[in-house]
C-alpha cells in the first residue's frame, strides 16, 4: 500500500480545484492511503472528499499573526514531530510556494512539486529548491488540469503525463446532507443560492444586477439563499434579503460541511467568482459563474453543461445573459 501526502493549503477555491487530483491516484493507486496537508479552516471540507484518508490540519495564516508567540512556536514544534511521524512514499506540494514546500519538507518522503508558474497562478521559484523532484506544466493550462497533470507526472515517474479518466471531485453529498440538517434551516423545496461575496471588490457583481435577477426568479416562485462568511457579507445578504421579502432566506453563519449541502441542494447557484461557486461546479449543479476578468479560462468549470461561465475584461456578466442561462436551466 502506498502512503502518499498531498499538500495544497488554501484558498477555498484552490483546495475544491485539488480534489480531483484524489480520485485520478485512487485510479492509478486503488489501495494507496492519501493524506491531505491543508489550512485548519477547511478540514472539514476535504473530510468530505471520497478517497481521504486523512485531513491534516495545519495553521500558517494563525502562526503568521503571532509568529512572537511562545504558544506559536510550541504548536510548530508539535506540528512538525506529528508530520514527521509517518513515512511516506510520495509527497506532492501541489501550490508551489516557500512555505507548502518548506512544510511539505518536514514530511517524510520524496518530494515532488511544480518546477515553473503557470498563467495566473501563485507560484515562488525557490519553493523548487525543497524539491527533490520539479515537474513543469504548460504555462496556459487550467488550475484543475495543473495539478492532475502534475500528480500523474510524480506517480509515473515521468514529465508530461495525460491525466486519467474524468474529472472526479469526490465531494460525499450525504455527508454533506447531513451536515447541512444539523443546522435547522427551514429551507423551501426550490430555491437558488446567490453567492454576492468575494475577498476583492473588482470581483463584486452589481447590487442592482442582484435584485432584478432575484426579483425575476421570485416572481417564478423561487426562494433565495443568500448565505455570507463575515460581518460586512452578512449586511450585504440582508440588504438583498430586505428588498426581496419574504422569498430571501439569510442563514445563520454556516460550516463549510453544511454550506456544500446547501448548494448540492439548490436548483441553481449564482456567484461571483469565489470559492462557494467553485464548490457548485464540483458538485455539478446548475452553476452561473459570473467574471469581471479574462480569467474564466483558468478558473471556470467546463466539466459540465450545467456551468456557465459569463462576462470577461471589459465586459461584465449582462442580467440578460444571467436571465437566459437560468432560463436554460429551467429556473426562470
């Protein structure tokens, strides 16, 4: 049985693109035990993910903030004897930057990572320097095909290499489900979750693009969802919720488990591009990705004709267009 270590961190949007990595080793390694490295506030989320073995937390945004910590320094030290515990036959650092590969370093195993940028991507040369293995990918490619192509090349031992089989993101729908009944949300039988929130405000969707889509699915009998991570999303939510009345739902702060149960369950998602919306197009539902930027290429689902990528530099995503990609879902 092969031991293998997975390493990619964050962000939210980063760690649903990794997962069909999971399902392409199970297809080449039926029996390998994969273990996933990843940021503390998502091992829920990759606990969900078909083929983890485990989900191994670890906290450098925390440690970051407090690097003067004597707290800190005793958590790194316990992190790094518990990683160095298992041997490994393989560790992948799958985000290419100093800090993966130096805490995919402390792990026991060869070292395998991505040996130059690809467009768009975060990516810091020196991180090769920890490798005992680089692989290069072509510079215009998919972040999902990025690091497919980059797990089949460390397994084969070989640079390039075809990823196997279809996409699979792995994400377990009645874990999720189940989750998502712990919270008590009274949720209506058809409703579409609108995904307003985003860490950049040139990502942002228009708040009068919002209200004409919701005030035009409302009138089709359609509830809202507008679920929120922070203070200043959960005004934003509220704000929606006020001007849709009674067909809005804005649910309490909810755990990312609950939150993917949320959206397997929707009858359609619209959202900006963020990591909720990436989460909508791994579990294949009806999922309109609205785009400020040329970046749909790198980022968007293409897996499915259930997602629909709209707008680009220069021309933002039009409500008509939003109008007719729900209407072709059979939402509007």
């Amino acid at each position: 049985m092969k031991k293998i270590l997975v390493v990619r961190v964050s962000s939210l949007g980063d760690v649903v693109h990794n997962m069909p990595a999971i399902a392409d080793i199970h297809r080449r390694c039926p029996d390998a035990q994969i273990d996933w490295l990843v940021e503390e506030s998502f091992c829920e989320l990759v606990e969900l993910v078909h083929g983890v073995h485990r989900a191994i937390p670890v906290s450098l945004r925390r440690w970051r903030k407090h690097l003067l910590s004597a707290h800190t320094w005793r958590e790194i030290r316990a992190f790094r004897r518990a990683l160095a515990a298992e041997k490994y036959d393989l560790v992948i650092d799958c985000q290419g930057l100093i800090k993966t590969a130096w805490v995919a370093s402390l792990a026991r195993g060869p070292l395998v990572g991505l040996g130059n940028r690809t467009e768009g991507a975060g990516y810091e040369w020196p991180a090769r320097f920890f490798y005992d293995r680089s692989i290069r990918i072509a510079p215009h490619t998919h972040v999902v095909e990025r690091t497919r192509e980059l797990v089949a090349a460390a397994l084969d031992g070989i640079t390039p290499s075809q990823p196997p089989g279809p996409i699979d993101f792995g994400l377990d729908g009645a874990r999720a489900a189940h989750a998502l009944s712990q919270v008590g949300l009274n949720l209506p039988a058809r409703y579409v979750v609108f995904v307003h929130a985003t860490s950049r405000a040139d990502k942002q969707w228009p708040i009068n693009h919002w209200i004409a889509i919701g005030q035009a699915l409302i009138r089709r009998g359609v509830a809202l969802v507008l679920p929120w991570g922070n203070d200043a999303e959960r005004a934003t939510s509220q704000a929606l919720a006020r001007e849709f009345g009674a067909a809005a739902i804005v649910p309490p702060r909810l755990p990312l488990p609950a939150v993917v149960g949320l959206i397997d369950g929707a009858a359609a998602i619209v959202g900006v591009d963020t990591g909720l919306v990436h989460i909508a197009a791994a579990l294949g539902r009806p999922t309109v990705e609205l785009y400020n930027f040329a970046t749909a290429w790198r980022t968007g689902g293409y897996w499915s004709s259930d997602i629909v990528n709209l707008g680009t530099a220069g021309a933002p995503p039009a409500v008509e267009a939003v109008q007719r990609a729900l209407t072709d879902f059979g939402v509007l």
